[in-house]
C-alpha cells in the first residue's frame, strides 16, 4: 500500500525564470538549491522539506509541456505551502511589503485539520495557499 507523507516537489512552468526565482526567494524565503545549464531549464529551489522546481519553457523540458503559462491558462489551480506559525497581521505587512498580491485571511481545513491561510500569486498567477498550523476545531 502506497502512504503519502508530503509534497515532495512541484514543477511549474514559466517564460520568466528570473522574476518567479526573486518571488521565490525573497517573498517566501525558499532558496536556489540546484540549478542545471540554461538548455536544459531547470531551477530547483528549497522550501522547507520539499521543492519548488521552476522549468523554463523556451529549454528542453519546457518545450515538452507546450506553450508557457498564462493568467487564463495555468494548469495548476493552487499548491499549499505549510509555513510556521505567524500573525495574520505580519504576514500581511510582509506580502504587501513585497507587493504580493493576496486575498482574505480565513480558516481553511488542509492535511492537518482546520488552520489559518492566505492565498497568493507568483509571478506567472500560479495561486499559491500559505497555511500555518492546524488549530483544533474549538479555536
């Protein structure tokens, strides 16, 4: 019987490699674990236990997946990223300091119960949940 424990990795496909790796990294604090030759297109990033990888559609394995994603034709609804515990309040100032765009702070259920999360948008409008530790149901 196959157990899922976690998301190990993602792979989002992107025409602007730069921009999505600077949302990355100074937005949600991941950072650039491997990165192949530009031909083959792949940059991985770290988040947390698991990885973010991003694959340039003009490269080899981009041009696999057909054209690059757009604000109406992404193929990814939204991935859950599980982050520490922080006020709704500082996570807010800190995606407006970065000028994320984000919407309503609410108490979504996900893999671990009921807890607070925020979504957000990369670069390519990717919709990203940014969730904190469940909570129990009485909270």
């Amino acid at each position: 019987m196959i157990r899922i424990r976690k998301i190990d990795h993602i792979v989002l496909r992107t025409a602007n490699v730069d921009a999505m790796v600077r949302f990355y990294s100074s937005v949600l604090g991941c950072r650039v674990e491997r990165a192949l030759p530009p031909e083959t297109g792949l940059t991985q990033l770290r988040a947390g236990a698991s990885l973010i990888d991003l694959v340039a559609v003009d490269s080899k394995l981009g041009r696999a997946g057909g054209g690059p994603p757009s604000q109406s034709e992404n193929t990814l609804e939204h991935f859950c990223l599980q982050i520490e515990n922080i006020s709704d309040d500082k996570l807010r100032d800190w995606l407006d300091q970065h000028g994320a765009e984000h919407g309503e702070f609410e108490i979504r259920y996900g893999a671990e119960g009921f807890g607070p999360s925020v979504y957000i948008r990369d670069p390519d409008g990717n919709t990203i949940e940014l969730r904190s530790e469940a909570r129990s149901q009485s909270e």
